[in-house]
C-alpha cells in the first residue's frame, strides 16, 4: 500500500495516528540519506546545508520517500506525525510542530514523552536536526525563536550522547552564518534567540575551550562592534543579553586555556559600566573575569605597566574598576533610569561592588520547590541566570528537580518526601534520633573552650539525651499496656464508674 498525505484527508492528529496503517515511512529523502553519509567522511557543515537545504528537499516529494513492509510502533507514529508538520509549506504548521516536540522536552521525565525522546535519539536524530535547522534557516522571527528553542533543548539533551557534536557543528555553523548575513526581517527577539541558541549548544555540546572561545569571538563582534552595520543591528537592551551570552560561555573555559586575544575586554566592560542599560551585566562581567584571577589575559599593559608583576596589575585594574563601580552606586540612589536597573535586578546593596570593595564572595539562592540552591560564585550565578532564562522560571525547577545534567551542572541534590501509607502494624520498638544544637560554642575549636563552657555543653548534651529517653520509655510503656489489655481494661473501669456515678 503507498503511502499518502495526512494533511489531503482533512484528518487531526489524533485521527492521523489512529488511521496511519501500519506501513513504517523512513522520512529521510535520497538527498538526505547522501548527506548523512558525507558527514563520515569529515564534510564541512556549510557544504553540508549547501547540498541538502534547498527548497525541493524542504517538503519532501512523497514519491521519494521510502517505503517498508514492516510494523512500526505507536511512538514512531506519532514521530512521523509530528514531523509532517515541521515540512508543510504553512509557517503557522510548523510553528504547531515545534510547539508540539518542545512540549515533549520538557516533560520529558513522563514516561511516554521519554519513548519519543529515546526514539527520535536512535532512529530519527538527522532527520530531526535537519529540519529543525531549516525551520531556523528559511523560517520568519517566531519560527526561528521556536526553532532555536528545540535545538537548544535538543542539546541538554544530547550533552552525554554521540550525537552532541553532530548538533554543534551543524547549529553554530548556521547560527553565525545567520547572524553574520545583514537581515532586515530579523526582530530583535529572534536576534537574541540566536544568539541564546549558540550559547547554550556550545556549553553543551562543544567538545574544547577552542570551540567555546570561537563561539565567544561570534558575539563578541557584537559586544564590541567595529562598523556601522553591527553597531545598528545591537540595541541596548540585546547587548546586556549578548555579555550574559559571553559570560556564560567563560564559565565553561578552563582558566588556564584562555587565549591571549581577549585583552582589552576590561578597558571596553569600563566604558560599558558607565551606561544605563549595560552597568550592571558590564560590572558582573568584570567580577567574573576577576573571579578567574587571569586579568592579564583581559587587559592590554601600557608602557607604564610593563615592567609591573601580576599582582601589581591586578591591584591597579582592581582599584580602577573600584572607583568606577563607587561612582555609578552614588548615582543610582539618585538617578531614576540606573535606580530602575539595580532595582530590576533585585539588588539591595549591589554584590558586584561588595566584592570588589571587600573582598566578599556572593552569596546567592533560590527556592525551588522548599529546597534551597544556595550558590557562593560569579560562575555559577552566571550559569544560573542564564539557564533559567533559557528555559523559563517553571520549566527550570523542573528540569533542576528532574533533569540529571542540570543537577549535575549545580550540585544540586533533590530529596521527595515520602507520602504517608497506611500500616498494618504498629511497631513494637521506635528508635529516636536527636541532633544536639549548641548555639555558644558551635564551630569553635573545643580545645580553645574553657572548662565552665565545657561543664555547660556537657550538662545540655546529657539534658537533651535524658529527654529523649524518657519519651522513648514513656511510648515503650504505653505500648507494652496496650499489647497486655490494661489500656482497655482500664477505659471499661472508667466507664463503669462514670454510669454508676450518672445512676
């Protein structure tokens, strides 16, 4: 039996897995399955989307398609179903489509959205990755956010997998491509997609700090833009999430293999911390770099510093940044567009300035579900911050309580507790467990402590201990009266006496 178009039955999608036969179609073109083979064999990614992105290949010809014998499953139905979608010639169909596969990332703990993950994994990853990127490649603004979206999910995903280098040659390949090509139609919003997209499959899926940094060098272009036409495409509030961008792929470099061609970053953060729209990402930008302890690689020495050591470097940087950092606080609490930014930022005292003053490390956290994310490094708030606003707020406590990467990525560790069932039995001995709370000597060395607050450590230890041992005696008695029938003896005596006294 041939297969046929869903879409000419007039069919949902409901309807169309209940009456797709049970005929398993290979969605992957001739033109395709050549690709695939090309990628082997170590093909540039640009030649690659040169060969297979063009329009005839975008909606695949029915006839070409190929065609088994064999039985397929449920979840590969729904597969299939859901990548017609993302090839119909209708823009609002494949937005449908990316909204539908994005669904199933994010509840991918469900266990049937888990098959359908595991499967497009083993049978249908080119197939995916290839049309997600054509939906990125020709589609309008929405189109790309929602695309750049699934890819960026695709790549926590993959992160552990063989396919992670797959998706990051290919995506950042056509990513900087896009965002080197001047494109009018582009929004802002799917600007900043883009630029959200490299980020988060380089951190994941790139396999050195050399990709990383090439990465970085993409968006620095626009953080720094040197003509006319990139100064145009940047606004101010797309250049705070462009340094965001380039922080949080600083915090995957290892601070050793930081290349000497960022020097001037610090210079350029300086005049950055001195506008409105971009003091407070330009001043957690320069806490991270300090955070490194690598600020020669940042900075350009003039002739006066040549001969200066490192420390001494740092010190003049830091008391650079310091005075700079002192001057836009003071005019903050006066000024009502940098007041609005600090307070948008959920600063009281801003931490950034604390550091660099005193030397103070940051303490930031979060509560997910009634447990604490509690995060004391410029690196990891960075990631934090960038992460959650990738996914968004809900989406991001679950995938913290859900996902193992992003556990793994902040040490986090969730506990559930346990729902309460009904015993059959009660039990006959209870062991009590009780953890002893010294507020006056607690973290103090116990060979400094004198002998009066030795006596009175002893004395509310041995309290605690005695407490806890006559409830555990008192419940024991009880239990032990109940097993002999003394306890309900005792009610029917009670209740006796109390008919006799009524009489």
């Amino acid at each position: 039996m041939l297969a046929y178009k869903m879409e000419e039955m007039g069919m949902s999608d409901e309807e169309e897995e209940d009456n797709v036969e049970m005929v398993g179609i290979k969605r992957d073109s001739v033109q395709t399955r050549k690709a695939a083979k090309k990628i082997g064999k170590g093909k540039k990614g640009k030649e690659r989307f040169d060969e297979i992105d063009d329009e005839e290949t975008r909606v695949v010809p029915w006839p070409k398609l190929l065609i088994s014998r064999g039985p397929t499953t449920i979840v590969s139905r729904r597969i299939s179903c859901r990548m017609e979608k993302l090839e119909n010639k209708k823009a609002c169909v494949r937005e449908e489509g990316l909204s539908a596969f994005i669904k199933i990332f994010h509840d991918g703990d469900q266990e049937e959205n888990e098959e359908v993950l595991d499967s497009i994994l083993e049978n249908y990853f080119l197939t995916y990755l290839d049309q997600m990127l054509n939906c990125l490649k020709k589609g309008l603004t929405k189109e790309k956010q929602l695309a750049s979206q699934a890819l960026g999910l695709l790549a926590i995903y993959v992160v552990e997998t063989e396919n992670a280098d797959e998706i990051y040659r290919y995506t950042t390949s056509l990513v900087t491509e896009l965002l080197r090509v001047p494109n009018k139609l582009l929004e802002p919003c799917g600007f900043i997609a883009l630029i959200e997209c490299l980020g988060i499959v380089t951190f994941f899926c790139a396999s050195n700090t050399v990709e990383i940094q090439a990465a970085m060098q993409v968006i620095w272009e626009y953080i720094c833009p040197k003509s006319k036409a990139l100064k145009n495409q940047v606004s101010a509030t797309t250049l705070s999430t462009l340094i965001y961008t380039w922080m949080f792929l600083l915090t995957r470099v290892y601070r050793l293999e930081i290349i000497f061609a960022w020097q001037g970053v610090i210079s350029w953060f300086l005049t950055l911390l001195k506008e409105d729209a971009t003091c407070v990402a330009a001043g957690e930008a320069l806490a991270l770099i300090f955070e490194y302890d690598k600020v020669d690689r940042f900075f350009v020495k003039t002739e006066e510093l040549l001969s200066e050591s490192y420390d001494g470097l740092r010190k003049y940087i830091k008391n650079i940044i310091l005075k700079q950092l002192e001057s836009t606080s003071m005019e903050a609490k006066t000024g009502p567009p940098l007041k609005q930014m600090f307070n948008n930022a959920a600063r009281t005292d801003w931490d950034v300035l604390m550091y660099f003053k005193e030397d103070k490390r940051p303490k930031y956290y979060e509560t997910f579900y009634e447990q604490k994310l509690i995060l004391t490094s410029w690196s990891s708030i960075t990631q934090l911050k960038f992460i959650k606003n990738f996914l968004g707020e809900e989406e991001f406590s679950n995938y913290l309580m859900e996902n193992e990467v992003i556990q793994e990525l902040f040490a986090f560790e969730p506990y559930y507790e346990e729902e309460e069932t009904p015993t059959l039995y009660e039990p006959t001995f209870e062991k009590i467990e009780t953890r002893v709370y010294l507020p006056g000597t607690r973290g103090k060395d116990p060979e400094l402590l004198t002998k009066s607050q030795i006596k009175k450590e002893r004395e509310q230890t041995k309290s605690i201990i005695d407490k806890s041992k006559t409830k555990l005696m008192n419940k024991r008695r009880t239990f032990a009266e109940e097993r002999k029938g003394k306890g309900y003896f005792q009610e029917v005596v009670s209740a006796v006496s109390l008919f006799g006294l009524l009489s």
